[in-house]
C-alpha cells in the first residue's frame, strides 16, 4: 500500500494483517533468508485478489440474455475505435505538465458537516476522479469509490494518485447505496471494496460486475446486477442503469465479460446523472427522454486522447452530452486524480469551462473535497495552477460514428 493511502485510510491497512504475520513468523522459525520467497508468494497472492474474478456459470446465464450480449461478450451499439501506432506516439511525447510536480493541495471534508442534511436536499461532494458522495432527497449514494494509492492491482506499479483522499473511508458517514460503473482499476478498487465489504450499503453494479464483489467479501445479498435501463429503488429512490460507450475488463484476456454503465438517481425532489466512462453515445437523448431533466450531471470530461476519442467523451463533447440530457449544473469528473493520457492535467476543466461559456452552461469546479448544492452553485473558482493546454480547434476530441452524425449531436 502507497504511504498515501496508508496515511488516509486506516481500513485498507488493516485489510492485509496476515501479511505481517506471516513475515515475523517466518524470521522467526526459518530464519531471514526464508522469509523472501514467502513474502513474495504473500505479494503475489495479493495481486491475484486484486485481478478479480469472472462471472460464473449462474451468473452468465443472466449475461447472455442481456440485448448487450453477442459472440460471448458485451458489445456497445456503435463500436469504439482507436489508432494503436497514434495513441503509442502519443504515449511517448505526454505533455511536461501530465501531473502536478508535487501532492495537490485539496480541501478536508468536514465529517460533521456531512451529518447535517442539505438545506436544498442535493449535495454533491467530489473526492477526486469519479469518485463523489451524492446526498439527494435524504439518501447518501457513494460513486466509484477509489481510495486506495494507485490504479492497479498491486501497490507498487500503476498510475498513483496525486493527494491524500480528502476524507478517509471510516469517516464516511452512514452509505445507503455504492454505484459502480464498470471494473476498470480507477473505477473499482479492490483494496477500497475489501475495506467497505461490512459497511451496510446496497452494492450497484452492471451485469457481472457483482462476480468481483462476491470475490472480495460483500454478501451476495447486497449486490444488485443491472443490465441498461433496468432500475432498482432504495427506499423512494430510483436508481437506473443507463447505456455507456465504453469497455470492460480487468486482464487482457477479460475484455468486455462484464458490462459497463452509466446511473440517473432520481428521488422524489431531485434527479442526478451519473456518466461513468463513456464516448459520446446516440443514447444521451435517450436517456434525456426517459428519466431527464437533472439537476446535476457528473460528467467525464478527462483522461482523453485524440487517438481513441471513442473511449472518454473529452470536455467539448461532455458539455455537449449535458445539454442533450437536460442537465442543470455541470460536475465534471475523471480528471484530476491520475495520470492516464498524455494532456495538460488542468487541460479538461480549461476546455470545459471554454465550451460551457459559449454553450451558456453553468459549470461548478469544486476543489477535492469541497461540496456543491446546484440550486445554489458557488462561483467558479479557479483553484488550479494556470499551465499551457491545447485548445480544442489544436487537438480536437471528437468520437467516430461511421461517417454518421446522429441527430441528438446537432444540438
């Protein structure tokens, strides 16, 4: 586990205690020597855990009658395509200002301050990435939970995070439901699951997803699978899988096994939308039709390249995809945490808050840590160094449609 984690989340320390165990017997009974190859069994095991575990054969039979499912995969409507040789040269030339040079200054979130209910019933706190604590109409809904110190499978290899969690995992206040959105490692963190396995909130997850879950500990009984469009309620809130364009997996040879997804909260005075990982989609002005208009969209608009701009919608198009679901106040997300593509780390919320101005859309830019309550949206607050980024009209994002441009997109 990264010094950061450590530091932060004293839950995840303890999900490992055998480890050291093992290491002091071993010293003791076999001498110094021994101890080597018993802690790298210990580590390899441990990475083992992390990688996951494929749905079983009860499990896909569900899968397989999902309108997804084809040729023993999940597959999207509209394919997502990439340039291998461009997203290499990419890769090899990132920009000097990838990530920041130090820990990221971020704002402590207030334990107490998060017992105390919303004046206006939505609150909105985002703790880095994609992962945000959405208090909506009495309910506290908790996305992508990553707090473990990279995005990988082990601790030592792996995009590592930029700052401490601004607020550590036995801090959370009482959790009614977790939503994941698919089982990429930014995305689903096993070390965070195995230290949230107890906690009594409602496990949300696509089609298959749940098979991971199980693995690490969460009771069957707590994990609910949906595939698109299917919806399940906690008390009077509504939680509904929407359509994403996107992809799955864990392993090289898991690739799409399992589904991923997209989620619009809808409770009896407010309604969020949730993005997860996704291109741009014709399924936005479905999704605008069947369960719009939000207050709130959380929308990724980082971590993009030109050479696969089918995988991660980019900040012009995330603004675009807001106003076709009807959204109020944009939260973008996926960006600011990890180092994944090659852009300026301040490039996604400089285009976005570029795109919304011209677009006439109301933007809130939270620090890590800091909370927003729509109906009442502070001013944007330019909390992050000013660095050289590339303007949208110098290295568009714009997703593939096999020459077609869907109608939803002319708006």
């Amino acid at each position: 586990m990264s010094t950061i984690a450590a530091l932060s989340s004293p839950p995840l320390i303890q999900a490992k205690p055998s480890l050291h165990r093992r290491r002091w017997l071993c010293r003791r009974t076999l001498g110094a020597g021994a101890a080597l190859p018993l802690a790298f069994a210990a580590g390899l095991a441990d990475t083992w855990t992390g990688l996951g575990r494929r749905p079983d054969a009860g499990r896909r039979k569900r899968m397989e009658r999902s309108p997804q499912w084809r040729d023993g995969r999940f597959h999207n409507p509209q394919p997502i395509r990439s340039d291998f040789w461009k997203a290499i040269g990419a890769a090899m030339r990132p920009s000097p200002h990838a990530r920041p040079p130090g820990l990221l200054a971020t704002a402590k979130v207030d334990p107490s301050a998060l017992r105390v209910a919303p004046e206006t019933g939505l609150r909105i706190t985002w703790l880095g990435h994609s992962t945000t604590l959405i208090e909506i109409d009495g309910f506290r809904v908790l996305t992508d939970p990553v707090w473990g110190g990279r995005a990988s499978p082990v601790d030592w290899l792996g995009a590592e995070r930029w700052y401490e969690p601004p607020l550590a995992l036995a801090e959370l206040p009482e959790i009614d439901a977790i939503l994941i959105s698919h089982d990429h490692y930014d995305h689903l963190d096993h070390r965070t699951i195995i230290a949230l396995k107890n906690n009594p909130a409602t496990f949300i997850v696509p089609l298959g997803v749940g098979a991971h879950l199980e693995y690490w500990g969460v009771p069957k009984a707590r994990i609910v699978e949906l595939d698109w469009w299917e919806t399940t309620r906690i008390g009077s809130l509504r939680i509904t899988s929407t359509p994403a364009r996107h992809a799955s997996g864990r392993v090289v040879f898991d690739k799409d096994l399992t589904l991923w997804s997209g989620y619009a909260l809808t409770g009896p005075g407010h309604r969020v939308y949730f993005s997860g990982d996704t291109g741009m989609q014709a399924a936005f002005a479905d999704i605008a039709e069947k369960l719009g208009p939000f207050d709130a969209t959380l929308i990724e608009a980082g971590e993009y390249n030109a050479s696969w701009p089918d995988w991660h919608i980019g900040p012009e198009q995330a603004v675009a995809a807001h106003r076709i679901v009807k959204g109020g106040v944009l939260i973008p997300i996926h960006w600011g945490l990890f180092n994944l593509a090659p852009h300026t780390w301040t490039e996604p919320v400089e285009r976005v808050l570029a795109a919304a101005a011209g677009a006439g859309v109301t933007v809130a830019t939270p620090r890590p840590g800091e909370s927003v309550e729509p109906a009442a949206p502070p001013a944007t607050t330019r909390w992050w160094p000013e660095l050289p980024w590339s303007r949208a009209d110098e290295t568009p994002i714009v997703s593939t449609f096999d020459g077609r441009k869907p109608a939803a997109f002319a708006q």
